[in-house]
C-alpha cells in the first residue's frame, strides 16, 4: 500500500530488511509464526483491525509501533491498559523521525534484524 512507501524506504536506508504484507490476515500470520522482530502496523487495516494485530503480538520484550492518526481513538485505550510489551502509538503516521527513533532504539543493529 502506498501508506507503507516512506516508512519503507526510510527503514530500509538505515539497513533493515523490511517486509509489508497487503493485509491484516497475512500480518496476522506472520506473528502466529514469530517471523518478526518488530511490529509497525496501522491502526486501520482491511482484513483485520490494526488493534487486534498489536494486542495479538504483545509479549514481553516485542516492540509494537501503532500508527493511528488518532490518539483519542478508542481502540487504543484498551490496547494501551493491557499492553505487556514495548507498545507505542504514534499519532501521526507520517513522522518519520518518530519511526525511525522507534526502530533504531529497540533494533540497534539493522544487519542482525529484521522490521
């Protein structure tokens, strides 16, 4: 998806390997199968909402990156009360910095993790 190109290419030129995948049902199966080191999701989806996605990934020590849009968004006041991993949200999916910060603090070393 387009949302995805500038995160994408951002991560990317930092060195990470990162995978999109078109929906939520193929995000979902990629964390049933612990094939991620991090979680960026949007918090609107098709398929599956971005919430369930990050309530499904939360584990200790797994950082999860929301991308909302909207802070005040009720879903996320349920994910934040119950989140017992690395949980940010990030209400505005185009700051870059913010991503990038978020990736490179929790994944220090791009050529030994994947995004």
């Amino acid at each position: 998806a387009s949302y995805l190109a500038l995160p994408r290419s951002l991560l990317t030129s930092l060195g990470y390997r990162v995978d999109t995948v078109p929906d939520g049902l193929d995000a979902m199966r990629r964390i049933a199968a612990n094939d991620i080191g991090l979680l960026v999701v949007a918090l609107d989806l098709p398929g599956v909402d971005g919430a369930a996605l990050a309530s499904l990934a939360d584990r200790p020590g797994f950082p999860v990156l929301v991308l909302a849009g909207d802070r005040d968004d009720p879903r996320l006041t349920t994910l934040q009360d119950f989140a017992v991993g690395d949980l940010e949200v990030m209400a505005d999916p185009t700051d870059l910095e913010g991503i990038g910060r978020f990736v490179v603090e929790r994944m220090p070393f791009p050529e030994r993790r994947d995004a």
